[in-house]
C-alpha cells in the first residue's frame, strides 16, 4: 500500500491468450480512498503484533467503514464468535476480544476481504512444519474448505 496514493484511481488489466487468440480480458478499476488506507494500516498494525489497542481500532473502524450497520454488526459478531467458539477467548457481548496472534490475523482476513484487498506473506516461525518457513504466498480470504483456516 505504501506505493499507492490516496484518492488516486489505478487500472488493472487482464489479457489472457491461448494460441494467439484473446480468451478473456478484464479490467478494473481500483480507487483507493483514506478509508481503504487505514484499513490497510490497521491489517498491518494487526498481523505485526498482539496490541489490545490495535485490535479495538480495528472494531472502531469497522463500524465506521462499513456504514451499513448491518454490515459492521455482522463482521464484529464474526470476530467475537470466532474469537470465543475456536480460540477459546471469553469476550462479552459488545466488547473487543483479548488479542491474540490468531485473532487478530482473523481479524485482518476479515477486513481484507470486506475491502476486496489480499496480503503478502512469508512464513517464519513454524516449529511442526519448519521446512515451510520462508515460502512467501498471497492471504485472499478464508479457506472455503476449511473453516479453521
């Protein structure tokens, strides 16, 4: 994000070719507003470290970037359920979950996908699967086969 500028609209196309002959094209257009950049500083903030402060500027944020409440409500219900029901947090009805390493990497999944944006990453620290560490990939949502990842 540190190359984008705010307000600013960018371009993307797509052209694939097979045998020479175009088989799909596809453009969009990107504008990226100070909403979407904060975003992208708080999944920073949130994939950096374990920050309580972090984590509720995150919920303050959500609400205000997704101006349907239903939207902002359902995305916050998401963080807290998943917060209490797989990691085991006892967040009470309307406050911001105790910060975890997990939580807040979900956390910031959910804002990525709500913003339409992915995350670049390499793998460090693994004990179970060392040999993984260093392989770098690209974080675009939710494994939709496995509700644990």
């Amino acid at each position: 994000m540190s190359s984008d500028v705010p307000d600013k609209h960018y371009l993307r196309g797509l052209v694939v070719q097979h045998e020479g002959q175009n088989e799909f094209t596809n453009c969009v257009l990107y504008s990226f507003n100070h909403t979407t950049v904060r975003g992208a500083e708080i999944v920073e903030a949130l994939t950096a470290g374990t920050g309580a402060k972090d984590l509720a500027d995150a919920f303050a944020w959500i609400e205000s970037a997704f101006l349907g409440a239903h939207t902002a409500k359902n995305m916050q219900w998401t963080m807290r359920a998943r917060a209490t029901s797989t990691h085991g947090s006892t967040t009470l009805p309307g406050s911001v979950p105790v910060p975890t390493r997990a939580i807040n990497n979900e956390v910031a999944c959910l804002i990525l996908r709500g913003l339409g944006l992915e995350i670049h990453i390499r793998l460090t620290g693994l004990r179970g699967a060392a040999h993984l560490n260093g392989r770098e990939g690209i974080i675009r949502g939710q494994d939709p086969t496995n509700d644990e990842r």
